[in-house]
DNA sequence: TCTGGGGTCCTAGGACCC
DNA sequence: TCTGGGGTCCTAGGACCC
C-alpha cells in the first residue's frame, strides 16, 4: 500500500526570485503577470498588505508604492529551470513523480508508518539543495494529498489527512469551494442540494452527483471519502494541444503588425511542439479586441498535413490572422494553438512527396541546434521581424541568473 | 396515423486548474 | 487608461453510418 503526497512549493515564482536577490528577504514582493497585468505570486509579507492573488496591478499599484512592495515582472525562463531541479530532488525520494504544475508534483510514499518522516526529510533536502521550500501535503487519495497541502504551510509544513478523524473535522468546516476542482458554478449548483461544506459534499448521494457534477464531480466526492479514483501518472501524459498567446503591449490595428505577431507565435509554438518530438495537424488562431467595453474575440483554424516547420506554420498562421483581421478594429491580444499533435518519428511518406518535408526537418533541426548555443531568439524568421510593435511590457524583469551566460551572477568575496 | 436502435466521430463550449 | 498565459477534461449535439 502506498499513500499520496504532494509536494508545493510556496510562494514559488517570489522565491525563486528572493534566492538571487537576498535582499527581497523579509519585504513585501509580488511578481506580474505578462504587461505587468495581474498579481499571480506573492510573498507573505505580500499577502498580508491584503494584496489578493490575480488582481490586476493598476488596482494595487498606489498601494504598492506607499507600502514599499517590490513589482516584478515575470521571468518565466527562471523559474522553469527552478522548477526542473525541485522535482530531480523529489526523484530521489519517490520512485514515481508526477508533475502538476510548474510548482506541485505528486508523488507516493509507502505506507510503512514512516511517511511523515520521509515527508520532513524530502523538504529539508529540497531547502538545502534548491534553497526553495516546500510544503507536502499526504493523504489516502490525491485529492486529501492536495488538501492537505493546502494546510500545510500553515502547520510546519507537513501535514497528514491519513487519520480519518482528521479528516472528518477538517472537511466539515472546509468551505466546498475550497475543494481542488469545485470552482464558484459547481459551488452554486452544490449550494442547490444543500452541500455547502466539503463534508456535506462528500456525503450526497452518488447518482445526484454525477447528475449534478458529472463523472468528474462524484470521483471527487469519492476521493474525500478517502475512496482513491485518480491514480498518479507514471509517464507525462501526451501533449493534446501547444498554445504561445500575448497580450499586445500597445493596441494593434494594422495587418502587417498582427501577422508580425502571429508568425513570431508560430514560430515560438513550432519550437515547443519539435522540443517535444510533435507535429501538428491542425493550427488555428484567436484574436482578441474591445467593444463597448467588453472583450470578444475571434478565431479560425485550418488542417494541413502534420508538420513541425517553422516556414510552414508561419505560413498557415499568417493566412488564418488575414482571415480573422477586420479594418479599423484595434487589437489587444492574439494567439496560436497547434492541434492534432502526433510523434514526428515516423517519417511517413506524404503523396506526392518530393524530399521537402525531409529537407524542413533538417533545416529546423539546424535552427534549434543555433538557438539552443547562441540563446533563444538568435536566429528567427524574417516574418516575425516585420514589426515588433506587438511586443508585451515587462520593464520590472530580473535576469535569467540560470540559463543564460550573461545574467551569470558575479560573487565579490 | 403510426417513423428504430445503436453506434462513431467531430466540434464547440463549459468548467476548472496553476 | 491599465485585468496573463498555458493547459486539461467532460458534455451535448450534429452528422453520419448500418
């Protein structure tokens, strides 16, 4: 038998930046989303200013500067390198690690009586090695391991939920929206059947659950019950989809700049999918502008035969951005999505082929080799060079102290 | 007047996550 | 004036097939 632990790294984005700039120790910091936008990390000293979790910046920004809080932009190239060496650590104490998200990974522990210990002993070594803490939540199910998480930081920074007697007190007075997958419409809906707490939930009847939430809302419910449904990845689940979207750093009206946009987005997706040994089948873009004050958008897709060309996305990309563009419409945002990914092992001989598919790939292969010694962006696509006027804020970003050879930091003895 | 039953595949949209 | 970016899964409904 084994149980569920989940590892979280706290505050992550904020402590990845603290560890190269020790001075952020102790002050209030909070790290921005792209355009410096929403609020999407904070410190504690953060969080206790009241500063909330995805508020948008504009909002806080007065009270930024009259309380001393530091504004970072995000430096997602940083913490994702963090992340990569947190979970090597998490390697050595689990045999199976399933990353969640760039800062959760669940993992199983034997149920042996000595999982605490093992869960103290994993976050020490995570401390020392990475100078990142994390909090690991264990329990019976994944869904207790999360919840448990959730506690932890507040409780030493492990906490267990194995002991149904804790349990049982903690999710009576666990509001339901507080449950990992219940969000305010399931909550509502809930509400209608009397479950307000995460007890109450747990206790509905299994055929008004799945009526009411569906399968995925009366697995949940079982999970708190301590009746384990979601078992833990042993390999990274394939890829279904690759997204590379931003929010323009100043309005874009003109074709020319929205193709611009677009094809250096394909370009950065068709990185991503040969990063991953994929090709895509499909490719569609979104659009997204203001009216009257509300945001809408659009979008249009085509299919082509599977490829990871850069030319050949740009191509496609560039086409479906003309067919979405309308005149006179001020742009804010815009994105691609690759789709119908499939392994590009397989070099299946098209119709027709004529040797271009095999010269692109090497072509590509050359391009990512440069990238990868000169630093991303050294080579590029001359479509993506048209105009830059697209090109998101992000004037508060720290160097990439990790993974690039100039941000190296220089220590004076 | 009465109009089957079972299946697949695809897509759009909803809901949720970090 | 200013609200991110990247994902997943599920469901309902339409088209189509025998």
């Amino acid at each position: 038998m084994t149980v569920f632990a989940l590892a979280d790294c706290n505050n992550f984005f904020v402590s990845c930046e603290r560890l190269f700039r020790p001075a952020l120790e102790g002050r209030p910091v909070v790290v921005l989303s792209g355009n410096d936008g929403c609020v999407i990390s904070r410190s504690e000293e953060a969080k206790a200013l009241g500063l909330g979790m995805g508020v948008p910046f504009f909002e806080v920004r007065a009270l930024c500067a009259e309380r001393g809080v530091e504004a970072l932009s995000a430096n997602h190239e940083l913490y994702a390198d963090l992340s990569r060496r947190v979970s090597a650590v998490l390697r050595r104490h689990a045999p199976v690690v399933e990353g969640y998200s760039i800062d959760e990974s669940f993992l199983t522990l034997p149920a042996d009586g000595t999982q605490e210990a093992r869960a103290r002993a994993l976050r020490e070594e995570v401390r020392r090695w990475t100078g990142i803490t994390v909090s690991v939540g264990l329990g019976p199910t994944k869904a207790l391991a999360k919840l448990a998480s959730d506690r932890a930081k507040k409780a030493g920074g492990v906490l267990s939920l194995l002991d149904p007697g804790v349990r049982e007190r903690l999710l009576a007075e666990l509001p339901v929206e507080q449950v990992w997958g219940i969000a305010r419409r399931s909550a509502d809906r809930l509400a209608a059947h009397g479950a307000r707490t995460a007890a109450e939930f747990a206790a509905l009847d299994d055929a008004v659950l799945r009526k009411t939430l569906g399968v995925g809302g009366l697995r949940l419910a079982r999970e708190l019950r301590g009746q384990s449904c979601l078992t833990l990845a042993e390999s990274a689940p394939e890829r279904r989809s690759v997204t590379v979207s931003r929010t323009f750093g100043r309005p874009v009206g003109a074709l020319a700049a929205l193709e611009a946009a677009v094809a250096s987005f394909a370009a950065r997706a068709a990185e991503r999918a040969r990063r991953h040994g994929l090709k895509a089948g499909s490719v569609s873009v979104f659009v997204g502008w203001r009216e009257d004050g509300r945001a809408v958008s659009d979008a249009a897709d085509a299919r082509l035969p599977p490829t990871a060309d850069g030319a050949a996305l740009i191509r496609a990309a560039k086409s479906l951005a003309e067919r979405c563009f309308v005149e006179g419409r001020s742009y804010r945002k815009a994105g691609v999505v690759l789709g119908a990914l499939e392994p590009d092992d397989s070099p299946q001989a098209e119709l027709f082929d004529d040797g271009r598919p095999e010269r692109a790939r090497r072509l590509m292969k050359a391009v990512d080799r440069l990238n990868a010694a000169l630093g991303a962006g050294a080579l590029r696509f001359a479509s993506e060079k048209v105009s830059r006027s697209w090109t998101p804020q992000a004037s508060r970003r720290s160097p990439s102290w990790t993974t690039r050879w100039e941000d190296l930091p220089g220590v004076r003895a």
